[in-house]
C-alpha cells in the first residue's frame, strides 16, 4: 500500500514553491517539506539536506521515527512559523521536546522546557525528569527535582517511580541523595532564620540592659519580665553566643530582682 501524504497549513506568510522533500513517520506517512526552511532552522537537517543523492531524480525522504505522527506535524509546523499552540504543547511537549534535542532546534527546546515546566505534577514528573537528563535540559531537570523532593509520597506511589525503581537504580539514588540534601538545607534554612529571630530578641534584651545601666534599677520595671523571657528562650534552644555573656545577663537579673519593690 503506498504511504499516505499528508498536507498541512504552514502558517507563513512568505511565497511557498512546491514541497521538494518528506518527512516520513513512524506508520510511513509522509509530511511534504521544503529543503531550504528545514536546513534554515536545523543543522541536523542542513547535514542531512546536503548529501548527494544517489539518482537525481529520486525523492528526498528524512525518516522520523518513534514518535506519533501529530507531534511530527506539529514539530514541522513550528519550523515553519516559530510558533506551538498550548493544545498541542499540552499533547506533545514531551515528544517535541526530545525532537527540538535531536534537530538542535534550541528556539522550540526552551519553548518547551518552559512549557513543561509549567506543566509538571506528580504522576509525569518522573518521566519529564528522565527526558530532562536525556535532553540536556538542566533547568527542568531541577525542576522535576524539587517537585520529586517536595512531594515525595505522592511520586513514590506512582507508576513512574515504581518503574524507575525497576529499570533504573542508578537515577533511583542520585533522586534519593538529592532528596536528603534537600532535607538538610531545609533544616539548616530553619535553624538558621530560628537563630536570626533569637538574636533580634537577644539584641532587644540588651538594650534593656543598658537601660538599666543608664537609669538605675528604679526605672527597670517595663523591662524586668522582657529580659527574663529573653534569658529562658535563650537558655532553652542553646543559642547564646558566648558564656560571659550570659553570666553578665544572669547578673543583672539577679540585680533586678533585689531591686524589685
């Protein structure tokens, strides 16, 4: 049977001689092409484009295979108009992505990390992340990181995990230590704005003291509940900066409490 030749709106404006190449798809179909605009956006197509033909006469054919036939319009089609609807980038981001890798085509490649970015969950975070690491997308591949480290229980029940976990162990542990990385820096990031806030407190509690210092301890009432709840949250997470520091707060709440009527 011979193969079915498609026809398809190039959305151009520019003055379009007859299709001097095919794109045939993986179920032999054939897209009608034009040289000299694949060989334009594709250094992949312009190698390809400029090999001798055996006869002359005979039809230059580019095999794309594995991926559905839509997305090879599709992808066609933004050769030619530098544009790709949202529906088809909701139906094909993940095939065009890899075509736009293969052809060098970095115009589409960021139009469609940045659309599967946006369009990341945690049933396809998986498989995105396994193109990502395939595509050189290194951007995405975070992206699919922090989702997977966020969200872990929810991918850990998916398919995806559970066939990476089969067929690919090696990705399994990077995505494991990432994990625990990730963990660790949320934790420090913690400990670190705890510390932060304790020390503006602390900083608060001191100048209490110099109150004191400056008015004597008739003047201290205001302050001396502040500074004991300042020294017990201190004392509580560990957090004083050095110990003469602390012996000098005790002291002067020693004072206060001598010098309470």
């Amino acid at each position: 049977m011979a193969p079915q030749t498609i026809s398809i709106h190039y959305h151009t404006t520019r003055f379009l001689p007859q299709p001097d190449v095919f794109i045939r798809t993986s179920h032999g179909t054939r897209i009608p092409a034009h040289a000299g605009i694949l060989a334009s956006m594709s250094p992949v197509f312009d190698n390809f484009i400029d090999r001798p033909r055996k006869h002359r006469s005979s039809e230059r054919i580019i095999q794309i295979h594995g991926v559905p036939c839509d997305a090879v319009t599709a992808f066609v089609g933004f050769l030619y108009s530098s544009r790709c609807t949202e529906e088809e980038m909701d139906k094909y981001g993940m095939h065009l992505l890899a075509l736009s890798h293969v052809y060098m085509v970095p115009q589409l490649k960021q139009r469609c990390i940045k659309g599967l970015t946006h369009r990341l969950t945690t049933e396809n975070v998986v498989d995105v992340l396994q193109l990502a690491r395939l595509c050189d997308a290194p951007d995405l591949h975070l992206r699919c990181m922090k989702l997977l480290a966020n969200n872990f229980k929810a991918v850990e029940a998916t398919e995806g995990w559970k066939f990476l976990v089969k067929h690919d162990p090696w990705l399994e542990l990077d995505i494991l230590r990432f994990i625990d990385e990730h963990e660790t820096r949320k934790k420090k990031s913690r400990k670190y704005r705890m510390e932060q806030g304790l020390y503006a407190e602390l900083s608060e509690a001191m100048e209490c003291l110099e109150h004191i210092c400056y008015d004597g301890c008739t003047h201290v009432g205001p302050c001396h509940q502040l500074i004991i709840y300042h020294s017990a949250i201190l004392h509580h997470h560990q957090l004083v900066p050095s110990q003469v520091l602390v012996t000098v707060l005790l002291h002067f709440i020693n004072q206060i409490h001598l010098c309470d009527p």
